[in-house]
C-alpha cells in the first residue's frame, strides 16, 4: 500500500495545451473561462487519481491571474494535492504559460480547488481508510 507522499506524489498531473485563436478574447489572450475550465479539469484529475473515488468540485477559492496569457504561446497546468481531510480534499493548480520558440516560462495563473469524494447516492464518503489517516 502507498504512502500518503507517494499516493499524492503519484497524483500529480501535468497537461500541456497551445493557446489558439479560438481560446482567445478581442485582447488576444486566453479567455478566463477558458482557464478557469482547464483548471478545473486538471484539479479534477489530479483528485480523481488520488482517490480513484468519485469526486465533485464544490469550490475554487482565490484564482490569482498575474500575468495575461497571449495567443500563440503554450501553457501547462500543474495540479497537486495540498490537502487531505475526511471526505474532501484540496488541489492546488499552476498554470505555467511557455512562448512556442524560446525558453521564456513564467506562472501566470494560480489556484487551489476543493473537492469532495461521493457515492452513487450523492453522500460524501471517507477518502482514505481509516486505518490510512494520519495521526
């Protein structure tokens, strides 16, 4: 059995995508929405893989956009486990924005996402096994 390192170590998930003319808005930068559904997505799977349990995101809490994400550029999304609790638990979300022919990368999008672990009835259930949370 992993440890709790290695389950959220494993958890990690990474995912590239270009940035398009049909992501971007009259600025010709990536839309918000667009973001924040590529967040969630990514905070999604990064809970998902952790628990192998179905989760839901029941909030996102202070999307930190610092820096404009232009056409015509890359972006990865980094999403890690940062909290374990009962039946929920916390995904932070980086979104790293790359420029297509040079090294340049820098974070422009930060935030963290909160799940919780349900059944086929909808009720929350326990995401760790009891004897599996630590004291």
């Amino acid at each position: 059995m992993l440890t709790l390192d290695e389950k959220i170590s494993q958890a990690e998930t990474r995912i590239f995508k270009a940035v398009f003319p049909n992501t971007t808005n009259h600025y010709d930068t990536l839309f918000g929405g667009t973001t924040l559904h590529l967040m969630d997505e990514v905070a999604f799977i990064t809970a998902t893989r952790f628990s192998r349990l179905k989760m839901v995101t029941v909030s996102s809490d202070k999307v930190d956009f610092t820096h404009p994400i232009p056409g015509g550029t890359l972006v990865e999304l980094i999403g890690r486990v940062e909290h374990v609790g009962t039946t929920s638990l916390k995904v932070r979300v980086e979104l790293f924005v790359e420029q297509m022919y040079s090294e340049e990368r820098h974070r422009a999008v930060s935030g963290l996402f909160t799940f919780v672990a349900i059944n086929d009835q909808k009720q929350p259930v326990r995401i760790l096994p009891v004897e599996s949370v630590p004291a």
